[in-house]
C-alpha cells in the first residue's frame, strides 16, 4: 500500500483529543495513520508510555515466552559504559578487528 504524508498542526484538548488547525485534503470518510510530535518540553509520564505500549497491538509478540532471551545476568546495567571507557565519546578511536 503506497501512502502519502500530510504535515499539518493542531492541538490536543482537555479531553485528549486531536483537533486540527486546518481541514485535511483528502475525501472521507477515511482511515489514517497519525503521528503525533510534542515539543521536547511536555515531558510525557512513563505510566503513559508503558501503557500505551502494553496496550498496542504491535508490541503483541512481546508476550511471546520465545521473545525473552535476556536475563538479568545478560551485559551490564546501562550507563556502566562509561565507567569502563575514559574521556569523551568523540575522542575514543573505533575498534578495528
């Protein structure tokens, strides 16, 4: 299915809901796929996040016990990395096999 974007801007109500500034090009009745982006300042609650995530149907395969391959002893908790590289990001050399 070929789709096509449109950028447009609105703003979401007190009830949660999407209302667009300007009416949309395109004939309706008709399902679209939104994506929605917030200024970095409106930080979201994680609680949101999380659900949003458990609840969406594409994160579905998660449930699969086959998708758990990790456990606790896997790797190192994030932000240890730093801990074993010294100076800036931008100063390490790659590492070449």
């Amino acid at each position: 299915m070929t789709q096509r974007a449109i950028e447009t801007t609105g703003t979401v109500d007190e009830e949660h809901r999407l209302v667009l500034d300007e009416p949309l090009p395109i004939a309706g009745p008709s399902r679209v796929k939104v994506i929605i982006l917030v200024p970095d300042d409106t930080e979201l609650d994680e609680r949101l996040w999380l659900e949003a995530a458990r609840s969406n149907p594409a994160f579905e395969f998660l449930t699969d016990p086959a998708e758990d391959i990790y456990t606790a002893a896997d790797g190192r908790p994030f932000g240890d990395w730093r801990q074993s590289r010294p100076g800036p990001v931008s100063a390490r050399r790659p590492h070449r096999h």
